[in-house]
C-alpha cells in the first residue's frame, strides 16, 4: 500500500510540472528505500505550494470535487437553481432555471417554520411514485445536516421536487423544498441517474472559494492527519476550535480527555484519505467555513498486531480564520 502511494504521488509531480522534486525522489528511492520516500512524499501533502501546483488548471469558485458527479446551487434570494457538471476538476453549467423556495427568510431552524436551508447537502436518494403535488419525481437531501443537528435544528424532507402535475400551482412558495418546472427535472433527473450530486444553498451573496484557500484546507487536512499518525497530541488538537461539538454532542474539554486516552496507548496508524470534497458553507454570522468530506482508511497497530480498523466516510464542518483551520464540527 505504501509503495503503491509512493508512485502515485511521484506521478502527480510530475503530472503538475514537479520534475526536478520527481528525480529527487525516485533518487531518493533508489538510494535509501521506500522507507525515506514514504517520509518525503508525506511532507508533500502537508505543504501549500504542492496544493497550489495541483489546482493550478482546476475550476475552484464553488470548490474542490474528487467525488461528486453534478453540483446544484441555489440562491434563495432570487429563487433560482442552476446545475453543474463536475469532471476531472472542471464545471460545466448545464442550466440556470428559476425556482421557488421556502417563504421563510434567513436560515431554517424549526420544523415547520417553511423555510429552505442555507448550506450544503448531500442528494441522498431519487424519490418517485408522489403524491401528484411533487411533480414526476424528487431528489431527496440530506438536511439537517451534522452541522444541522448539533445546532439543535429539527425539520425533514427538503427536496428538489416540480410542479403539481394537474397543473394547480396556487402558491408561489414551497415548504422548504425547491421546486423547479417539471420538463427541467426529467431532464436532470435523465442526466443525474444514480451519479453523486450535491446541493449548495444560499440567500443574497455567495463568497466564491480562492485557491489559496483551497491549498490552506488541504495541506492542513494532511497535517492534522500527520499530527494524528505521530500522536502528537498537542499539534493534532491546535487544528479544533473551543467551541468543537462532535457529532454525538460531545464538546471540545470532554473530546480532549477522550483524545488523550487514545494517545496514550501509542499505537502505530495508517491513515489514507481519499474521495475529498471541500464545499463553501453559506451562513448567517459572515465566518469563512467549509464542509470537507472524504473516505478514510484507518488501521491501528499495537506491538504489529492490528488493534482497530475501519473504512468510513468522514465529514468535517471548519472555519479558515487567518490561513488557520479550526475543526467546528466532527462525523
């Protein structure tokens, strides 16, 4: 596995132009073995300028995708929805069309207060067989969110759904969903199929994402992954917030004593992360947060023998405050 790493990552150099870096480490390789590769190739991905060469040529406004298929973004404030193809770290704009959302302002925070969220989700299921007020069919989200739940918000059902189809549309609001004219839905719900789509939801104004930001993100993930490898306690709680709230409820002084147990033990680690996807957080209170989700690979070692593994996906809500990451919110 390691070795299969070490010649992905001496591709990328050389795929994004890194060639002198590429010898050096194939030199290094050569002469010393894959040991001291490994430790070289590593300290790449915790470095910014090695982000910035990789999304050098990519399309990063609404950010980074290894693993999403489409992205819908809608403004609430219009309404609209617009849908885009994501490939290879390019967008391609399929359609802008106008919808209607919730008539609540602001963000959702109760059931039944009819409005739309502000954030981002997950299209978790394609919904067919509807009363006839849901148009053809639906796509399911997946509000409330992690971050949604720790904040106490309660509600269910957002979809993205079309017009009642005996064509009775009194109301030009929803209860939350968005609704858009049922000839744009076939056509998306054709394109979309079973491919892995996401939803971005905003009100007014959107901060479009740099790339700087971007390269802060990852080359941090890799550096709170370094710090949890080597169980440096210390480096790898710097990159959580004090108002950390884990999934579970679970806040930053009773997280920090659990992390301690699990340092204690040191135990040896082999973290892969992959699949990464980094969203920008619309919300109220004007902080430059993310959603950052990925598969991980863990396996823990004790004495060579495996002490726990798992294969999960993992979500991430943070703040970039002054080129820094704080975790805010953990899954």
């Amino acid at each position: 596995m390691r070795f299969i790493l070490s010649i992905s990552l001496v591709a990328s150099c050389m795929l994004y132009g890194m060639d002198t870096q590429a010898v050096k480490i194939i030199q290094t390789y050569r002469t010393k073995g894959i040991q001291t590769t490994q430790a070289m190739l590593e300290n790449y991905l915790i470095q910014k300028d090695f982000w910035m060469a990789v999304l050098k040529n990519k399309d990063t406004d609404y950010g980074y995708y290894e693993n999403i298929d489409f992205l819908f973004v809608s403004n609430k404030s219009i309404p609209d929805l617009t849908l885009y193809e994501v490939k290879e770290g390019h967008l391609t704009k399929i359609k802008q069309t106008s919808a209607l959302v919730g008539s609540g302002k602001g963000n959702k925070k109760i059931e039944g207060d009819l409005t739309t969220p502000i954030g981002v989700y997950d299209i978790t299921q394609r919904l067919s067989g509807l009363n006839q007020y849901y148009g053809p069919m639906a796509f399911a989200t997946s509000y409330p969110n992690t971050y949604d739940k720790v904040r106490k918000k309660t509600g269910y059902g957002i979809w993205i759904h079309g017009f009642p189809l005996n064509g009775n549309r009194e109301e030009l609001n929803t209860k939350g969903c968005i609704a858009i004219e049922n000839q744009v839905l076939s056509e998306y719900d054709k394109l979309i199929k079973n491919k892995k789509s996401l939803l971005i939801t905003y009100e007014n104004n959107l901060k479009l994402v740099t790339k700087e930001e971007l390269a802060t993100i990852l080359s941090s993930l890799y550096g709170w992954r370094d710090a949890w490898i080597k169980n440096d306690l210390n480096s790898y709680l710097a990159f959580y917030s004090d108002n950390f709230v884990r999934y579970d409820g679970m806040k930053f002084k009773a997280f920090v004593d659990y992390k301690k147990r699990v340092f204690s033990k040191q135990e040896e680690k082999t973290i892969l992360f992959s699949n990464i996807d980094i969203s920008p957080y619309p919300n109220e209170d004007g902080k430059n947060l993310f959603r950052v989700s990925f598969s991980q690979d863990y396996s823990a070692y004790k004495n060579n023998q495996p002490t726990y593994t798992s294969n999960s996906k993992k979500e991430l809500y943070i703040e970039l405050n002054n080129d820094k990451l704080l975790i805010l919110t953990e899954k």
